[in-house]
C-alpha cells in the first residue's frame, strides 16, 4: 500500500513499541519441508486466522500463509505513523454485543479499552456555519426508512423519490449509508436479502482493532510473504503453488478478498464452475479510504472524543458525491479519521496519497477557515486499498441485480477448495463476520469427505 506522511515542521517518524506493533510483527515462522499438511489457509485476515484457529482446535495439520509482511488483512493498526495507535482498515467493531473479538478485548482489560460508541455526537457544519443538523437528519431518517423496509435488487438511487434527492444535504446523506459504496450501484437486496447478524451497535478499541485482532490471534502461526499463484485440484487433494514452492494437502481454505479472486490473481485448474466467476463478478468490492490526520489540541479541544463531523457537500447531484465524513478525536487522541468512499474515493486514489490530503484539508478550510493549515495541521496518512493488489478494495457489496449470487462465494469446490471471508458471512463487510466464517469453513470441511 502507498503510504505518504506530511508533517509541516519534519518529516519525522514516531518509533514506538505497543500492543499495536502486534499487527505488523512476524509471526512464528512454518517451513515447507514438514510433512505435507492435511489443510492449507490462504490469508491470514480475520477469516483465515479463525480457521487456522479452529483447525488447530481440532487437531488438524495446517498451515496458513499469507502474501503480505503482516497478518490481520483489511483490519491492522500502525502505531509508527502519529506515535498513538491508527486503525488504517476496519475500526468500528459492528455487532458489538455478540462480537466476540470485542468480547475478548473486554476480558483483557489490562491491555485493551473496549467500550460501545456514543453514536449520538456530531457536529454539521454548513460552510463556516455551524447548524443544528435537523435538515440533514430529516433525510437521513428517510432514506434509512426505504433502506430497511424494502429489498428490491435494484439500484438504491432509483427508490429515492426525486424531492429527496433535490434537498441541498442530499449528497452529504448519499455518502453516509454505505462507506464503501454510491447509490447508484448499492442494492437493498443485499443487506435485506443476505444479511443476518445477532449483535448490535458498534463498539471502539483504543489501542486499535487491528491491534486487537493480533491479540486474539497471537498464537496462531502465519507463514508470511507466501503468494498463492495457483490451486491444483483436478488430482487427488490440492496442490498450492505459491512463490516459495509447493504445497500438497488434502484441502485447502481460500480467504482472499472477492477482489482478488474477480482479478484472477489466483489461478484455478482446473476453472472453477462458472457460476463462481459470475459471483466474483457481481459480489464487486467498494471503495473506501481514510486520511487520518493528526491535528494540534487548540483545535482538536473543539470537540468530544470520538465525534462525528459531517459538512454540506456540493457536488450537485453527482454520481458519486465529492464529500467526507469525520470521526474526531478517536478515543481522546489527537488523530482524527476522514473516510472518503465510492467512486470518488477511487478516483482520488488514482490521483495519489497527497491529492486525497490535499482534498480533505482544502475541505476543512472552506469549513474552519484558510489558516486551518497553518494553525492546526501536523500530520496525515492516506490509505490506498483500491489499488492495494491483496484487497482491490475495502470490502465486498452486490452489485444491482446481483444480490442472489453471493450465496454462491462459500459453496465449496470438489470436497477440496473450501471458502471463507468477509464475502462469504453473513454479517458480510465485518471483521467479526470475516471471524465466524473460518469457523464455518472449517466446519464445512469437516462434514465433506476431505480428511477421510
């Protein structure tokens, strides 16, 4: 991932040791020479450490490999850039009251502060003006009304009636029921089609869930910078072929992102049955960023912890609204979060780390003035997952007219390729749906034939 950090007075880096550092360390090193293993995992994100989790519950000989230098996937926390910890992917722990990842954070005490979010802070600002936010609440309450009440597979834009949609918040609104995706091409019959999640609310981690999720998982071994080039299983068992040799087993657990696998990064022979392609296909990823930016506490002193900040955007009905949202002082810290997304969160990433910056500061200068820079600015970082080539985006969504395919994404493949991820759960989109479903992949394994 591109990374590019902006301080105004150095360039500096913050070298500090904690619970955070987790997310990025090696992890216990595995070589190829053992034994051939009875399942391979392929990822170690949320999905692929729970099922070598539970794989080695049960018994099982496996091993897990993962492309990148670091585990934890679209979820890991950086703590080297502002000296405090960053979540760069996921960091809202959804489901919060069945989470468990939250619930384990919660019982460690010592090393983790884990609390539900107070949703109910915010702060709307109409240019310079500060405003009370009734107008936009109006018409989030009534897009959020056609959003659980109807399931048609169709683009969500078009059940929007044209009043709603000539409201001066309407394109603030737009980007704030779904953070990863424009309403032209969200549909209702995904969330209201395929979602199933017995928790509730969101719940916060301090030291980051990125970092909590290296914790949960720290004795899980991960054979780390192994690409998976190919999956050989027309013979007997599986044959992995990944940059560092080959790997034979009896089965094998595929927990990459639904963008890599429509990119065809990992190769199938033979093919899979097509209506898997057709699901890689319409189960599409969304587009989602942060600018995360550290700022001085004569502004940050402004606002409560962990707030929201939402600004009218004026892009005049476009496709995909040029706008951000705010979440201010993440757990008292001096960090804020802006999350751009859809279309326009792509585009701007194609542009570079800088001009995703630039974008947000030139934003909150319109809103607290032309001196906000000069007065206020430390630091940023800009994420960059579209472009990223072991995620192709931030997580998965069907697109219109696609939502029954996505059943099809955890079907397994010949009693030999099983599936797992994000893409796969239920409660699709989480870190803690990505959780359940390598033990629900596991669980499939074990009722085929694979291991007999």
């Amino acid at each position: 991932m591109k990374k590019i950090f902006i301080n105004k007075t150095a360039r500096r880096r913050f070298l500090k040791t904690s619970l955070s550092g987790l997310a990025l360390a090696t992890l216990p090193g595995i070589s190829f020479a053992q034994s051939n293993p009875d399942v391979v995992v392929i990822g170690a994100g949320s999905a692929g450490l729970s099922a070598m989790a539970e794989l080695k519950r049960r018994g099982i000989t496996a091993i897990c490999i993962e492309g990148m230098n670091r585990i934890g996937g679209r979820c890991y926390t950086d703590n080297s850039i502002f000296g405090v910890p960053a979540d760069i992917g996921a960091h809202w722990l959804h489901g919060f009251s069945k989470n468990k990842i939250a619930e384990f954070g919660k019982k460690h005490k010592d090393k983790f502060k884990v609390y539900k979010e107070k949703g109910s802070r915010s702060f709307v600002y109409d240019g310079k003006r500060k405003v009370d936010g009734d107008e936009l609440w109006k018409i989030y309450e009534q897009i959020k009304e056609i959003k659980y009440t109807r399931s048609s597979d169709v683009p969500m834009i078009d059940l929007i009636p044209e009043k709603i949609k000539r409201n001066s918040w309407f394109d603030t609104v737009h980007k704030m029921v779904d953070e990863g995706r424009d309403l032209s091409n969200f549909t209702l019959g995904d969330d209201n089609g395929n979602w199933n999640d017995p928790g509730s609310g969101d719940g916060l981690c301090r030291e980051g869930y990125g970092a909590l999720l290296a914790y949960y998982r720290k004795d899980v071994p991960v054979k780390l910078n192994t690409i998976v080039n190919e999956i050989k299983w027309g013979g007997k068992g599986v044959q992995v072929v990944t940059n560092k040799g080959t790997i034979n087993a009896k089965a094998c657990i595929v927990t990459v992102s639904v963008g890599v696998l429509k990119a065809g990064k990992i190769k199938f022979t033979p093919a899979l049955p097509p209506k898997k392609y057709e699901a890689f296909e319409g189960i599409s990823m969304g587009f989602s960023n942060r600018v995360l930016m550290q700022l001085k506490k004569k502004f940050m002193g402004k606002f409560k912890d962990d707030s929201y900040l939402y600004t009218k955007c004026k892009s005049n009905g476009a496709k995909s609204p040029e706008t951000f949202y705010g979440l201010l002082k993440m757990s008292g810290s001096n960090v804020s979060l802006f999350g751009i997304s859809g279309q326009f969160s792509k585009d701007l990433e194609n542009q570079g780390s800088e001009a995703m910056i630039d974008f947000v500061i030139n934003d909150l200068k319109s809103t607290f003035g032309s001196k906000f820079y000069k007065k206020y600015f430390i630091k940023a970082y800009a994420s960059g997952w579209a472009n990223n080539p072991f995620t192709f985006g931030a997580y998965s969504g069907a697109l219109p007219g696609k939502a029954t395919l996505r059943p099809e994404l955890k079907k397994q493949v010949g009693n030999r390729v099983f599936f797992a991820g994000e893409a796969t759960a239920s409660a699709f989109a989480t870190v803690h749906g990505a959780d359940r479903s390598g033990v629900r992949a596991v669980t499939d394994l074990f009722i085929s034939p694979a291991l007999g």
